[in-house]
C-alpha cells in the first residue's frame, strides 16, 4: 500500500510540473486566444501520463458512466469533441461514422494508438470546439465526455457543436459540474482557481443551466456521482 500511495504521489507530482511549466515553450496558432494556447499546451505536457493520472476514477466509476451514455448515442455521423487518449473508442456505436477530434496533437496521438472497432469508420483530426471547421448540419449526433469544464469559451464550444448537429439530431454530455449543496459548491468556488492551475480544468461550471441560456435546444440531465458532480446531459438539436 505504501508502494502504491508513492507511486501516485510521484505521477501527481510529476503531472502538476508538467502542467506549469512555461507556456511560452510551445508553438501557438496565429491570433489564437491565449487562453486556448494555454489550454492545448497544458493537455501536451500532460498526454503522457493523463492515463495513469485519472486510472484509478476511471475503473471505479468513469468508465461505467461512458458506457450508460454512449448506449444512448444512435449510429450514424457522430462527432466526437475532445477524444482525449481514446477512452470512448470502444464504445462507439455499431456501423457509425465518427469523426473524433482534440485541441492537443500529442494527446490525439495517443488516442490513435488504440485499437479501433472492426465496425467503425473513424477519422482523427486536431480541432478546437470554439472553432469547428465543418459546415452546418454536418452529423447526427455529437458527443463529449468531460471536456467543456476545459474549453476556455464553453458557450461558444456549444453553440459550434449544434451548429454542426443537424436539426432532430442531439449533443450527448458527460461533465463534472459544480455540486448543488451549498457548503461543497462554495469550497468548489474556492478551489477553483487553483484546479484551472493544476488541471486546465473549472470544477465549478454549471454546464446543464448554460445549455438552457444559449437556447440550442430542449436539455435533459441526470445527475450521477458522489454528491451528484458528475451530470449527463442531452440536448435535442432544433
């Protein structure tokens, strides 16, 4: 156990280096906001150990709420927005079309080492959700799994996505959101600063209620987790 808690120490101390280092060592996109910048250079420096990083989350509760949100998603031309490493791969839906993108190449990179579905037709490319090169209507379906929190402009991301979603076509949302319970969602507040620092990632957005103030289209959601901080949303495309 003391092997194990060391190891987790080292690889969370070597993540939180990785991650705030000087920005002004990576390539930046002309005129891109900074925040971007920032964002994508935090994702490179951290690929390498992401998954070793967020293991133990991911077996003991993640990967279920994956699997319960990608049984909803219909086959067909479903975007995928931020693949990360490539955690959703294997549960794309039978026969789809899935173009998965990510702001971080060497994070994409990973994610293209994984083993794709013999069912599936997949295309990886870099892209930045505030800034989706596809036209409109271009797919059935979207989907994203712990990526707003991240996405320096979440109501732009938003709006993008269901620009490119067709009309009757649906977003599919897995996000961890500030929690309901005063006392917690107040420390959450706090620390927030903090976590965009550590992680590039806000623990205290409300993804659910700024869905509804953009007007994209009629919102479900379910909250899951401890305290509820995990929230699945979908929002039927009008």
């Amino acid at each position: 156990m003391r092997c194990l808690h060391a190891v987790v120490v080292r690889i969370s101390a070597r993540l939180f280096a990785l991650w705030n280092q000087d920005f002004t060592e990576t390539d930046t996109t002309i005129n891109e906001p900074r925040e971007t910048t920032r964002t994508r250079t935090r994702y490179d420096r951290a690929a390498r150990l992401y998954d070793a990083m967020y293991w133990p989350a991911e077996r003991l509760l993640i990967h279920r709420l994956r699997h319960r949100l990608w049984s909803r998603v219909p086959s067909g031309k479903i975007l995928e927005i931020g693949v990360g490493t490539g955690e959703n791969i294997n549960y794309y839906p039978v026969s789809s079309d899935v173009t998965a993108l990510d702001l971080s190449p060497h994070m994409l990179a990973r994610a293209r080492s994984r083993a794709v579905p013999e069912d599936a037709r997949l295309e990886m490319q870099t892209g930045d959700v505030q800034q989706l090169d596809f036209p409109d209507d271009a797919f059935d379906s979207a989907v994203a799994t712990f990526v707003f929190c991240s996405v320096p402009d979440p109501g732009q991301g938003l709006r993008e996505v269901a620009r490119v979603v067709r009309p009757g076509g649906r977003i599919f949302l897995l996000e961890h959101v500030r929690v309901d319970i005063p006392i917690i969602g107040m420390m959450m507040d706090i620390a927030d600063p903090v976590a965009v620092r550590v992680t590039g990632a806000h623990v205290n957005r409300r993804t659910a209620c700024l869905t509804r103030r953009l007007g994209i289209g009629r919102v479900m959601e379910e909250r899951r987790g401890p305290f509820g901080m995990i929230q699945a949303i979908e929002i039927g495309v009008e």
